[in-house]
C-alpha cells in the first residue's frame, strides 16, 4: 500500500483544498495516533480532524485515488465562508470580531 499512498500524496501535494499525509505512530507521531483512535497499521482516516472517519475501502492507487476526488472537498470554515449556510457564517463572523481574549471570556460553563 504504501507505494499506492506515496502516489496519492504526490498528486495531491499542491492542492491548496486536500491535504494527504502520514504519520509514524511507531515514533512522533504516537500520541496523535492514540488521540484520533488508530489501533492498527496501516490505518486511513478522512474527513474532518476533529470528527475523523475510518476509510474502508481499497488499498490500491485507484480505490484511493476514486475515494480522495469524491469524498475530500473543501467544507465550511474561516477560510471558505461562502461554503458555509448563514448561521455557520454569522457564527465565524461573531468569532473574528473579537478580541484576542474575547473567546475565552465568551464560554461558559
């Protein structure tokens, strides 16, 4: 697999909307791995980093390559506001208009 994902990594490598990497969870990256539930290797995940998806389908350059077109796009967030419905992008607004401690004093509990 790992020369497919090399492949994939390459042809994504200048995409300014998808990001594909890896990560070594035998060495710096152990922590992340144990953070986002990676339990065996090789293990693809996808999707948005706080609510990462497991990949299930093919190992091979086309399966991987098929999944990153149609499923790996650009979602809501600060830097694509016009993918965004009006609540999410009245919410970023509100967000960017405050002070560099305005978040903080902004949660409650």
């Amino acid at each position: 697999m790992k020369p497919a994902w090399d492949k994939l990594m390459a042809e994504y490598k200048d995409s300014k909307d998808v990001l594909i990497g890896d990560a070594d969870c035998t060495a710096d990256a152990k922590s992340l791995c144990e953070e986002i539930g990676v339990q065996g290797y090789p293990t693809i995940k996808f999707g948005d980093p706080s609510a990462l998806e497991d990949y299930q389908g093919g190992r091979d350059f086309d399966s991987l390559k098929k999944h990153a077109d149609t499923k790996l796009k650009p979602s809501c967030s600060p830097s694509n506001l016009a993918l965004c419905d009006d609540a999410k992008k009245a919410e970023i607004t509100k967000l960017q208009e405050m002070s560099a401690g305005g978040p903080d004093t902004a949660i409650t509990t």
